[in-house]
C-alpha cells in the first residue's frame, strides 16, 4: 500500500503579498474597459476616442504585468536563491530571463 500526501500548493508571490483578490478586481475593471471599447465601435464612435481607451487598458494590463512582475522577483526568485538550490536558482533565473523578454517583445 503506498502512502499518498497531499503536495501543498505554492504560495505564489501575489497571492504571498495578499494581492491576489486587489489584482481580481483589477482585471474585471479591464475587463469593463473592454467590453466598453466593444461598445464604442458598435456605437460608431470616434477612432481617436476608441485608441484612447484602447492605450488606456494596454496601460492598465502593463500596470498589472509589472506588479507579477514585481511579485515573482521578490518572492519566487528571491526564496529560490535563498534555497541554496543552485539547480532551482537557475531555473527561476532562466523563468524570469524569459518573462522578461516577453515583456519587452510586446512593447
């Protein structure tokens, strides 16, 4: 008979920090501002006013980018580093190199 334990689920940064709910209610307000730019090309209106609010939510998604951002250097690096785990260490390194370059990529 083999012994099953239950594997605890990582704490992620955000959700360590306790943001996970602020960063929520932040993405449905996107979410709105989506659905209102919907909106406003059903209405017909302005493409000036529509790039607007099309800026203002790629402002907001980089606002919430960055604070993941921000979230996964300050935890899951840094507790990989402070690990002693040069394997885990590199890896989280290689992870954030990653994001990093995506990030940069979509600007």
């Amino acid at each position: 008979m083999t012994s099953t334990t239950a594997t605890p689920a990582p704490a992620y940064g955000y959700v360590a920090a306790g943001d996970k709910e602020a960063l929520a209610k932040r993405m449905h307000r996107i979410e709105g501002q989506v659905r209102g730019i919907e909106k406003m090309i059903a209405e017909d209106r302005y493409c000036i006013d529509i790039l607007t609010q099309i800026s203002a939510v790629s402002t907001a998604l980089e606002a919430v980018a960055f604070k993941l951002l921000d979230d996964h250097v300050n935890h899951c690096v840094t507790a990989a580093l402070a690990s002693g785990d040069e394997e885990v260490a590199a890896e989280k390194g290689q992870e954030l190199l990653k994001a990093v370059h995506r990030f940069v990529r979509t600007r």
